[in-house]
C-alpha cells in the first residue's frame, strides 16, 4: 500500500515537471503583436509573428509587441511669430512595424519606451518649430494653417519615426486654445457683431413697417382721389340736369303747369288730402296750401 502511494506521488511529481518545462518548449503569440527573443541578453534577430511556435530554446526571455495601430495625444504650448503661445491638442496615429521588432528592442526597448524617448519629443521639436512659420495666434484657427500643420507634422514626424521601427499613419490637431486676452477679445468681438446684426435686422424691420405706412398712405390718397372724382362726376351731372330743366323751362312755359299737375296727381293719392285751394286767375295755377284735417276740425 505504501509502494502504490509513493509510486502515485512521483507519477504526480513528473507530471507537473513535464508540464511546467514542456510549456518552455513552445511559444503562442497573441493575434496584433510580434514576440522577440533573447538569449542571456543576446536578441534573436528574426520575431516571431502571431501564432503557435515550436519548439523553442526554454531558456529564451520573451518580449512581445502589440502591431494594431494605436494613439498617442499630445498638449503642448506653441509660441507663434507674435509670441504668444497657443495650447495645442494633437493625435498621432502610429502602429510598431513588427518586422523592425527586434531592432527596436536592441536600441530602444519596449513599445512604450519608444514611444517615450523618440515619439513625444519629436513632435514637441516639430510643433515648437511649425509654430514659428505662424504669424499670429489666432492663425492656428483657419482651415489652411491648420491642414499646413498636419502635413508638416506628418512628415517630419514619419521620417524621423520610420528609423525607428513606427509608422506614422497621421497627425490630427484635436484642439485650439488660444491665450486668455486673446479668447476675451474674440468674445467680445462676437458680441459686438451679434449686437451689430440685430440693429441690421432692427433696421429692416423699421423700414419694412416705413414702406408698409407709404403704400397704406397712397392707397388712402388714391381712394380720396377717386371719391373726389366721382363726387365731381355726379355734381357735374347734377348741374348738367338743373341747366336742362332751366333750359327746358325757358323754352317751354307748359313745363311748370305740367310739374304743378304730377304734383297734384301725388297729393290726391295722399289719404290725409282733404282739401286743396287753387289760385284760379293765375295762367298757371299751382296749389297753395293744404287744409286737410285742420278745416275739419
């Protein structure tokens, strides 16, 4: 009995050996990244890609570098030609070359060291030096200087970083801020231009309301015109039919004893008539007065 349990405790003891040095003797690197060998310090030249490797030196000491495309944001303070000095945020996008894996490791070390030592003072050189072609702070705002600035940066800083194992893919300007006084003045300028617009618009309005009342004004005067008109048209026509009667009467003495009888023919159809005096003797007897319900009475 107790040969079969130390024979199963040593069956246990080479199974965890063999584990734990059978896993020395191959190597998986992970999907995105290159994994770089060293021998007693001494770098494997050639990497190993993404994938199962076997088998390997156990003794290899392994390093590995992650080739998916990665950001680095930049803030820095970029004097222009008026020496002020402008707060830029920039992106760089980069990605490790795997293939230059190794040499990176041998001149520089990891990723984030290569990063730290070439990368970001680069481009701190590149701003600092892009920013004396600028003349005046409020510059960095327009569009051209803006893509003039990516470019150069992109440039310089793709030259420098290709010795170095990175690729530069590009440089974003993210944001702009501008000294203090320099964003107060802006302000204060928009202010001015909002009040400026609205007194335009003020203006307008006052105008529009102007030419509404003149063309209420002429509307009203050509009404009164054309009333006037034809108050002039009927007085006209009224003396025009007064200077035929006058004529008609002149030339005719039966046109007032013809008047005299239509107007008695009228009165007789009146219920209240009773009783009409007539002056007999003239040669053109006309009624003289009505005494209807008073000689009644």
């Amino acid at each position: 009995m107790d040969k079969l349990r130390g024979s199963l405790v040593f069956a246990v003891v080479i199974a965890m050996v063999v584990i734990a040095v059978g896993g020395r003797f191959f190597k998986v690197v992970p999907t995105g990244h290159v994994g770089v060998a060293a021998l007693f310090g001494k770098v494997v030249d050639k990497p190993y890609t993404q994938g199962l490797h076997l088998p390997v030196n156990p003794l290899y000491h392994w390093t590995l570098f992650d080739t998916r495309q990665k950001t680095h944001k930049e803030v820095a303070g970029v004097p222009s030609q008026d020496q002020l000095t402008t707060r830029l945020e920039v992106s760089v996008q980069f990605r490790i070359e795997g293939d230059q894996a190794a040499q990176i490791l041998k001149n520089t070390g990891s990723a984030d060291t290569v990063i730290r030592v070439h990368l970001e003072p680069k481009l701190r050189s590149l701003l600092r030096e892009q920013g004396k072609s600028i003349k005046r702070a409020e510059d960095f705002f327009l569009e051209e200087t803006q893509q003039i600035l990516q470019e150069s940066l992109k440039l310089g800083l793709g030259e420098f970083m290709a010795e170095r194992g990175v690729e530069v893919q590009d440089v974003l300007i993210r944001d702009i801020e501008l000294p203090g006084f320099i964003i107060k003045a802006i302000e204060e300028k928009k202010v001015r231009e909002q009040e400026a617009q609205k007194q335009i618009a003020e203006l307008g309005r006052y105008k529009t309301e102007q030419a509404q009342k003149v063309a209420l004004a002429e509307a009203e005067r050509d009404a009164a015109a054309a009333e006037a008109e034809k108050v002039k048209v009927l007085a006209d026509a009224q003396a025009y039919e007064i200077e035929k009667i006058n004529a008609a009467i002149g030339n005719n003495p039966t046109y007032i004893h013809l008047k005299a009888l239509e107007a008695l023919t009228k009165m007789a159809k009146d219920p209240a008539a009773k009783i009409y005096f007539i002056n007999g003797d003239s040669p053109q007897p006309l009624p003289l007065m009505h005494m209807g319900e008073t000689i009644g009475k």
